[in-house]
C-alpha cells in the first residue's frame, strides 16, 4: 500500500517503512540503543532525502529515549544534575549543528558530508566495539580475567578547573568534559539525526568514570530534550521534518522494541556487543560503497516544477 510524504515529495510503500521501524526497534530492544545511527542511513538506501531522514529519525529517539528515562527515573538510577549540564552543553551544540546544516544545504553539499560523517564515526566505532568484544569472548573461552581499571583511577580530565559535585553519580568531575560532550553529542544529533547515546555512554564510562548503572538513563534524559529541540529547529527554520513517516516509523519501533527485548536477553553482553559492531561495520560499509563505487547510471533526469 502506497503512501505520498508530503515533506519528503515522495511516494513510499507503507509497511515497508512499518518493518524499518520494527527492525530497529528490535534492534533498540535487543541492543539498548536509541537507534537514530540506524534508521537515518536505512531511510537514505530507500531514497529519502538526507535532510528528510536526518531531522524525521530523530523523532523515533525521543520516544525509545523517553521510555528507557522513565524505568530509570522509578529505579532511582537517573542523575537530573548531571544531565542537566549535558542538556546545556546539548543546546549549544544543537543550535550550531542546525546553522551547520542549513549553511551545508544551502551549498548542496549536506548528502556527501552526512555520508562521510556516518562512515568515519560508524566505522571507526564498529571497529572499536568489535575488537573489545572479540578479545572479551576469547578470554571468556580461555577462563581469563578481563583486566579493568581500578574505580579510583583518575584521568587528565579529573585535574581540569571549574569541579561540580553530581552526588546522585558519586562524581567530583569539571564542568568542562561535561559541557564538551554534551555540546558534541548535540552537534552530532542535528547533523545525523542520531540520539548520540552510542557515542555518550561510553565516554561517561571510560573518561569521567560515571557508575554504569547511571550512564544509561542519565544518557537518555540529556537525548530527549536534546533530540526534541534539534527536531523543533530543524521543523521550523528547515522544514526538513514529515510527520507522516515520523508516525509510521515510531509505530512500527514500538512492537519491534518489545520483542527485541526478550531477544535480547538470551544473549551475554560480549555477544550483544560484537553483533552491535558488526551490524554498525555493515552499515558504514554500505554508506562507503555508495560512496566510492561508481553507480551504473551516472546521470539521472527528472521532471522541475511538476506536482
């Protein structure tokens, strides 16, 4: 069944974009990602303009981040100070990535650089992921000890000036680190229509020590808000959101998401995260060779001005 987006000017199949949005939910499910990383390249293989995709899959983040902030905030295992500062620094970062986006657009170069962007930070983060996962199943086999860091070990980034105290996170850190990714995270955000929380989580960990437990819903409370102004901007000074596949997406994530769940629990974490590295590696991977690989037809016509 046929459906016209009036945003993106373009005739889609319906459930074609039902099963998208139910894939990545099952794989947000089974995962725990947002899975902005995903949908917004799966959105340009079905020739959707880059800009459409960009600012519409943000819209599916909101609501899994939502839902995921939510179950944190009735555990306790959310930290509103924390993710405060991330949302300031956030802002900032969004309101730049959206003068950057309208800036690339406006010089007709916003496809390749939204390509190039996703197959350097997806390569370069698949590859990371798959190696860690990889050297952590073979020491499961082997009966090894991962060796990890002590708790107390500090970092350059704990001598920085300017130190705030986010007690929920037992954390004595600068604001600096903390407004820099989140400023990072929102650039990212408006650029690639991705929540960021694959780029987040792990730097909350490894570089200002935040305990696991509260990364992940202090994560998804920053990419709510985060993700719900970069999809307000983008709507009103770029007229890039349609709201007609932003409903058939998050639709189709909603049930994908349940099952990918239970999927999800039947697998060890270094599994998850070596099948989550090579699902990203295969999605630069085809972002590159749409890139670099000449296509057969090197010109293609169509009609100006019609309706």
């Amino acid at each position: 069944m046929g459906i016209y987006l009036p945003i993106a000017e373009i005739s889609v199949n319906v459930f074609v974009l039902l099963a998208m949005g139910a894939a990545v939910g099952f794989l947000s499910g089974m995962f725990g990602v947002g899975g902005g990383f995903l949908i917004t390249p799966l959105l340009i293989f079905y020739n959707i303009p880059p800009a459409i995709a960009v600012a519409t899959g943000a819209n599916q983040v909101i609501a899994s981040s939502f839902s995921g902030a939510l179950s944190h905030f009735k555990r306790g295992t959310l930290d509103f100070k924390l993710g405060g500062v991330l949302l300031a620094g956030g802002i900032v970062g969004s309101t730049a990535g959206i003068f950057v986006f309208a800036f690339l657009r406006r010089l007709g170069q916003l496809d390749l650089f939204i390509s190039l962007l996703y197959v350097v930070l997806l390569g370069t983060v698949g590859g990371l992921m798959l190696v860690e996962s990889v050297n952590a199943l073979r020491a499961s086999r082997s009966g090894a000890a991962p060796v990890l860091k002590k708790s107390g070990q500090h970092n350059w980034i704990h001598r920085l000036p300017f130190k705030m105290r986010f007690r929920a996170s037992k954390l004595f850190v600068s604001v600096i680190p903390v407004l820099g990714l989140g400023a990072a995270i929102g650039f990212l955000s408006s650029i690639m229509g991705v929540g960021g929380g694959f780029i987040m989580v792990p730097a909350l960990i490894y570089l200002l020590k935040v305990p696991t437990n509260v990364v992940i819903g202090t994560s998804l409370f920053q990419i709510i808000f985060t993700s719900a102004y970069t999809t307000l901007v983008h709507a009103t000074t770029n007229q890039t959101v349609d709201v007609i596949l932003a409903f058939l997406l998050m639709a189709g994530g909603v049930a994908g998401a349940q099952y990918g769940a239970k999927a999800g629990q039947r697998l060890r974490g270094e599994q998850l995260r070596a099948l989550l590295a090579m699902l990203v590696l295969a999605v630069a991977i085809r972002l590159a060779v749409g890139l670099f690989v000449t296509p057969p037809n090197l010109y293609s016509l169509s009609a100006a001005g019609l309706n």
